[in-house]
C-alpha cells in the first residue's frame, strides 16, 4: 500500500511540473485569465548552443512582475527532484512586463561544452504578487509554469555530422526497457531508460486481442530522463491477458508506437 500511495504521489508531483495547460485551467477559472503567457513551452539547446531565448508576455491591464529561476532536474526512487544549478542563468532573473507587452529572457550557458548525456533542467517562472500601490481587490492567483529544459549531448553531434539533423520517424526504445508490474488497485508501468537522451510518454492506450483499443491516459503521462527510471501506475490488471499490448506516443512522434513489456507483466 505505502508503494502504491508513493507513484500516486510522485505522478501528482511531476503532473504538478510538467501539465501547464492543467495548472493554467485551474487558475483561469479561479481568476478568470491567465495575464501571464510564456513561449516556448519547451526549451532545447544544442551541445554547443550558449544561448536561447524565452518570451514573456502580458494580457492584462495591469503591469505583471515575475522571477526567473533555473533548477537542474533528476529522478530518483520515481520522483522529480530540482536542485540548485550555476549551469544556467536567466537574463533578466526579475522583470516588469507592462500591459499588452511582452519580454524576452535569454537562457545562458555558462560553460556550454558537450556532455555524454542530455542534461536536463526546469525554467521555473513565478509571477509576483503585485506592489502595493497597484493593489488589486480579492484574491491574486499567481501562475507558476515549469518548463522543461533539455541541452543536448555529444553524441547529437556526431549524429548530425553522418546523418544529417533530420528527426527518425518514430523514436528509438532501443535503450529503455518496460515492464508492468501489480499495483494495489492495478498495476503500475515501469520504464528504465539506458539512452542519451530523454524519453516523453504520452497518449497510453490498451490494445485488446481484436485490436479495439482503451485509452488509459489521454494526455503527458510524464518523462524518463537519460539514464533514470521512473513509473507510473495505471489502472490495468497484471499481468495482460493473453492477446493485449501497450503503445503509446513518444517524444514528438505523430503516431503511437507499441511499448516492448518485458517480464511477467508481457
């Protein structure tokens, strides 16, 4: 049971990270709109890129201030951790937006030299309360968006240089294993990824024997990063039944992909 409550807690964590769309419903219907918009909502570098730019923009009628922060992102015993990191630095770290207005904020590099494997990190983006003489009535409801950021590794560059930058088709699961294990209540999914870089789940369904499908998580299911393993529980019985299968949508692939399960949950 204490496993169980754990992956439920670690999925609401790492939901509570990565689903900006679902952190930004909750607070439009609580404040009516989301004044603070931030693109992109992914930010990758290259292995020697030093820097990359993230725009800030005000809906409202009202100044907006906002802080920029940078954590380095590990996983561990299937949580996220953020830690401090001098890796990168924002470019204003504290800002005014007026009204209708919008900022960009260059993402630093400090030592920009390729590494073995993607590095992985998390823009946090606090809005501030606002000052006093500017005051507002009621309850604020301040955004805070937490996006993912990726620099990629060395051997991007090696690949670029025989290959070309064009993307495979579908991604590589070469180097990450799956397994479904039970649960209490169900099962949980758990992924182990061997691979240089990060692997994204998303869109998980259950394929039966006749090929009909159910989908099991509609939308990100969360992220596996390079050399780390994480689970997640889902709402099926361990082991399948004979006939059924997982895909599921990797990465930024337009189409599903079966997920190889290995040990007694196949």
């Amino acid at each position: 049971m204490k496993a169980a409550i754990s992956f439920r807690m670690a999925r609401l964590r790492h939901a509570a990270l990565a689903s900006l769309v679902a952190l930004m419903t909750m607070a439009s219907v609580a404040a009516g709109a989301a004044d603070l918009q931030v693109s992109p909502i992914t930010l990758e570098f290259g292995a020697r890129q030093q820097a990359a730019a993230v725009w800030l923009s005000n809906t409202g009628t009202r100044p907006l201030h906002a802080q920029v922060r940078i954590q380095a992102w590990d996983q561990a015993g299937g949580d996220d951790v953020l830690e401090s990191s001098q890796d990168l630095v924002a470019s204003p770290a504290m800002l005014e937006v007026a009204p209708g207005g919008r900022q960009m904020v260059r993402i630093i590099r400090l030592q920009p030299s390729a590494q073995p494997r993607e590095r992985s990190y998390r823009l946090l983006i606090d809005e501030l309360p606002a000052a006093p003489d500017e005051e507002r009535k009621g309850l604020q409801f301040l955004l805070r968006y937490s996006i993912p950021v990726f620099v990629a590794p060395a051997t991007a560059l090696a690949q670029q240089a025989s290959t070309g930058p064009a993307p495979a088709p579908l991604a590589d699961l070469s180097a990450v294993r799956f397994s479904l294990e039970p649960d209490a209540g169900g099962s949980r999914l758990l992924a182990s990824n061997g691979g240089a870089t990060r692997l994204k789940l998303s869109q998980l369904v259950l394929v039966e024997a006749d090929g009909s499908e159910r989908p099991l998580n509609q939308d990100l299911l969360g992220y596996v990063l390079a050399g780390r393993s994480m689970a997640w529980p889902v709402p099926l019985a361990s082991p399948l039944k004979p006939g059924q299968s997982l895909k599921a949508r990797l990465n930024d692939d337009l189409q599903a992909q079966p997920l190889p399960l290995d040990g007694p949950g196949h």
